[in-house]
C-alpha cells in the first residue's frame, strides 16, 4: 500500500507539471500565455486573460508547488491541505468567462493531479501497509491514467463549451458579417431572405474580419487569437470549416486592429492573397495549401482580387502596375505603370472580360486577357 500511495503521489505531481505545458485559458502554452497575461495593450487597459487569469495560474501553481514538496517531505496533512485548496480554484479557473479565451484541459487536469496527490496523502497519513515496487508502478499507473481520461474529458468540454457552430442544407448565395464578443466569428445570412444559414464563433478568436471569396463560394476569417493571427476558410453554402492556419505571431502591437496592416486580406476566386513582404505575397488555395506570389518591383504590395483569375497590385514610390498569374504562380502580363495619387485605397474589380483598378477619383479599366488598357 505503502508504494502505490508513493507512486501516486509521483504520478500526481509529474501530471501537475504536465498540464501546464497543455492549453491554459487560450489555446496556448500555459508559460506564454502567463507572460500575455500581464501584457498592456490599449493604453491602460488589460486585454484578455488580464490580470486576473494570471494571477489565478499563479495562485494555482504555488498550491501545487507546495503540495508536492509537502508531500517529498512527509508533511502529509499541509499537502492534503494544500492539494484540495487547489481544486476548486483548478475548476473555477476552467469554467469562468475570460473574454476572448478558450477554456483549454489544463486547469482540469491540474485540480484532479491535485485531488490525487490530496487522497494519496490522506491514505499515507491513516496507513502504513506493505511494500514493493509492483505498487509503486501501479500507484503511478493510475495517477497517469487518470489524468490522461481527465485530459481527454477537458478537451471535450472545453470544445462544447468555446466553439459555437451550426450548418446549413440550404442552397443560394450568402452574405457574411462579423461577430465580436465573449464568443466571436461570422454569421452567414441568405441573400434572398436574410434569415441565418449558419455561423461559427469561438471564444478564443478576438477582432474578426470577415470577406466572401471572388467566386462566392468561400468565406474567409481572420482573426486574432491569443498572440497569433490565425485564417479560417469556410464552404459559403454549409458552413463547414475548410481550413485553419496560423499567419503570424503577434506581440505588443498597440492600436485599433483596423488599422494594422496584417489584418489586409484578399480574397481571389476560392483562395486568399496576403502580404507577405516586399517581394512576394502569400496564397492559399480553396483547400488551404500555401504558395507565394514573386511581385515584378520588389516594393510592396497594395491590393488583389479576381472571381477566377488572380491580380495583384504592387505600389513602387507611387506608381502602381496590376499583373496576373495562373494557378502555378507564373505572371501571364503585366500592365503599364500606373501614377495614383497617393494615400487612395486601391480596389481590384473583376468584370470578366475587363479587370477595373480603382483608387479615389482614379479608375482604370484593362483587357483581361492582355493587360492592355481600355478606353
């Protein structure tokens, strides 16, 4: 008894320190996550998890810290103590609304590692009966097991309870519109009725932008995630997650998120067009597999669109030039340089035959097949 009540407080301990490498309250390492969350953002105001989450991790893991040396140094009341004191806090942090975050099988797994090394010490404290190494393996056996079937249990909590998605049977065009709150994402709404077809919101993504594919048959999202830029690609008809990838990793960036620049996203017949520097920009099929777009100026991007075909804009000190691709990325023309005055948005709109570029008072209509301009 003696080795089973040792092997499951080791095991306890060792799922303890486990859990805080799995998702904690956002979809990211537990370490990360406590560094962002007494990151500042928005002059004085604390974004989510805020302070409040922190300090609860915090508080957590120096129940568990003490809990564990208690239970090294056969003090076995204040880690029984200290272990059950930290699983209501384990489960409260699990289940309360941090805006904006996912709730993650960290915190639950912790409580019940806790729990185990509580029960573990109370048995060790009645009862001192037989040895073995067989009892040992065994007791941590079933600490490591139970904390693999609460992992598991945490996961599906956690995804029932941060992800709120429907589909839709119906058939017609769609129009989409951002949701931003506790859970966010995009609504899909019929064109003809505007009743809602179908919506997908997480609480782990934060700030969305929503755009309809060129052709109509996709609906992209990005949105902030923690301290990543994520895109998610959805079927426009049924709702169905196509994709999901990782952009970028974000750090401190201050300000509106309208108005920073990785938030530009082109949507271009069933795929997506991103900036990805001076030299070239990214591209992900209707299937989200990635290529890069080569610019002909190595200066910067500016805009993209297309219904089927795939332009771009690239601005060099002022004069812009549109040209196109094929789906292996090879340029098929590219158009005179275009002088656009500057600071004008630039919007690329395909009229099958002709591609228009428009830009303030500016407009210029061009021949799909050449690149030629039309008068």
């Amino acid at each position: 008894m003696r080795g089973m009540v040792h092997g499951a407080t080791a095991g306890a301990a060792v799922a303890f320190v486990t859990s805080w490498f799995l998702p904690w309250m956002g979809g990211a390492a537990a370490f990360p996550l406590l560094g962002h969350a007494f990151t500042m953002w928005f002059w004085f105001l604390f974004e989510s998890p805020g302070p409040g989450a922190g300090l609860e991790i915090v508080l957590m893991a120096l129940l568990g810290i003490v809990a564990i040396a208690s239970a090294c140094f056969s003090a076995h009341r204040t880690a029984a103590v200290t272990a059950l004191l930290g699983v209501p806090l384990g489960i409260h942090v699990m289940v309360r609304d941090h805006p904006g975050l996912e709730s993650g099988p960290g915190p639950l797994v912790a409580a019940v590692a806790l729990a185990v090394l509580a029960v573990a010490q109370a048995i060790a404290f009645r009862a001192d009966l037989g040895r073995g190494w067989w009892s040992t393996a065994a007791g941590a056996l079933v600490a490591v097991l139970l904390a693999v079937a609460t992992g598991f249990a945490g996961s599906a909590y956690a995804s029932a309870r941060d992800v709120d998605a429907t589909t839709s049977t119906g058939t017609g065009a769609v129009t989409v519109s951002a949701q931003d709150g506790a859970l966010s994402g995009v609504t899909a709404r019929d064109s003809a009725t505007g009743a809602e077809r179908w919506h997908y919101r997480s609480r782990g993504l934060r700030f969305p932008s929503v755009k309809l594919s060129g052709d109509g048959s996709t609906v992209f999202v990005r949105a902030q995630r923690v301290d990543e830029q994520d895109a998610l690609a959805f079927d426009a008809v049924s709702g169905k997650l196509r994709w999901q990838r990782t952009l970028s990793v974000v750090s401190s960036w201050q300000g509106r998120p309208g108005e920073h620049p990785s938030f530009d996203f082109f949507p271009v017949g069933s795929g997506l067009v991103l900036p990805l520097g001076a030299e070239q920009v990214r591209y992900f099929d209707a299937d989200g597999r990635e290529s890069t777009i080569q610019l002909d100026k190595d200066c910067g991007f500016s805009a993209a669109g297309g219904a089927g075909p795939r332009y771009v804009v690239e601005l060099c000190v002022g004069l812009l030039q549109l040209f196109t691709v094929d789906p292996g990325g090879k340029h098929l023309w590219t158009t005179p340089v275009i002088n656009v005055p500057n600071g004008q948005a630039i919007v690329v709109t395909d009229k099958g035959d002709t591609v228009v570029v428009t830009g303030g008072n500016y407009r210029e209509t061009f021949d799909a097949a050449t690149g030629k301009p039309r008068l």
